[in-house]
C-alpha cells in the first residue's frame, strides 16, 4: 500500500465578466458554477472517505478562490483548512489585465516577452515546482502522522503552479504551451507516494467533468 498520496486540487470556477488575469488580487470569488464544483469535489471525497479512504489532512492557498474551493470539503469531511502561501498562484506581470493581442503590442510590455521558457513575464516555473514540492511533502508527512498509512491529503491550489509541479515530478521540461496543460478546474493531480517519500506515479482525475462545458477559465489563472 503507498504510505501516503496528495491531491493537489484545482480551484473552482471564479466570478470574472471583465475577463481579466486575476492572478494573486484579492476578492476573486467563485462563480455559481464555481460553487457547484466545489460541492461536487465535496461530496467525491466524502464518497471516497465512506468507503474507507483515510483522507486526513486540508489545505488551501490563501486567495479566495482557493479558501472558497476548500470549504465544502473542510464541512463534508469535518477537516479544518489549513492555509500553506507556498501554493498560492504564480506572480504574473499580466496580473489585473485583460490579455489580448492588442495589449501585448504594447512597448511597456515587450522587456516581460523575451523569454517564454523562463517565463520572462512572471515567477520562474522552477521556483513554482520547487515551493509546491516542498509543501507536499510537509502535506505528506503531516497526513502519515494523522492517518498512518494510505492516508491522503488535499491540497486546493491553482492551474500553473499545479501544472509546473507535475511536469517536474515527471521528469519533463517545465517550459510548454499553456494551451496544452492538462488541468482543468476542480481537477485532481494526485501524487502517489511510497513508504520512503518516494513518488510512485502522478494520476490525473476529474470528478467534477460534468460541470465543464462552458465553464469559463482565463489562461494562466
């Protein structure tokens, strides 16, 4: 049996008609669709933990968006949410605007496009990795001593950290095409480990796909 497996979970669905890149900015909530994923989430893990999961131990970055995503899972499971900033959303120069061909024309802009493999216009993906890894692995260690073994942890974060995290868990260059990230909202990418720390496999879920078409998701966020 693996000693332990963390969740890292996608937030919801968010409330944003202007369309912008809200990246770190406060007061960001859900939509109602958000919500609804949310509760879905809920309830899959509540499922899980019935039929004898031993799902442990809750965290959330602390933007809003996460907090909101973690509640209905803190109720469902009677887990309290633990905030961790190593997962918070990557820092983006884009922050607050809306991204579109005829922004990005802009001179002002041009010094943050040089490098799309660093990225030149934000948080360096390896940075990313390397502060999410090191929460999961406190997450992991935290689950065993409250679970023992197969104990699992849920980690509510966000599409790019989430993403940079698993390329680097799988061996492969963190650089890539945002269009191409495989995680969706509410999505699952759970890191399986074993009796040492080691990780065994990543796996991927996405136990609220019903609610995804037509759901909205700005890039990046």
């Amino acid at each position: 049996m693996p000693q332990a497996t963390v969740h890292l979970l996608r937030h919801g669905e968010v409330h944003n008609p202007e369309g912008v890149l809200y990246g770190r900015l406060p007061e960001f909530h859900l939509s109602e669709l958000g919500l609804q994923m949310a509760q879905t989430l809920a309830d899959h893990f509540r499922d899980r933990a019935t039929q004898g999961a031993k799902i442990v131990y809750l965290v959330a970055s602390p933007l809003t968006r996460a907090q909101e995503t973690a509640q209905p899972t803190s109720e469902a499971l009677g887990l309290e949410i633990h905030t961790d900033k190593r997962i918070i959303e990557a820092e983006n120069h884009f922050e607050g605007l809306k991204v579109t061909k005829a922004e990005l024309r802009k001179p002002k802009h041009w010094p943050k496009l040089v490098n799309p493999m660093r990225p030149s216009w934000g948080e360096p993906y390896k940075e990313q990795a390397a502060r999410v890894r090191a929460a999961v692995q406190d997450a992991r260690a935290r689950a065993i001593e409250l679970g023992g073994d197969g104990a699992e942890a849920i980690m509510v974060s966000h599409q790019l950290p989430i993403w940079a995290t698993r390329r680097s868990a799988e061996g492969k260059p963190l650089w890539h095409d945002p269009r191409k990230r495989e995680c969706t909202l509410t999505s699952l990418t759970s890191l399986v480990f074993d009796d040492d720390g080691t990780l065994l496999r990543v796996e991927y879920s996405e136990p609220a796909a019903d609610l995804l078409p037509g759901a909205s998701s700005t890039p990046g966020a």
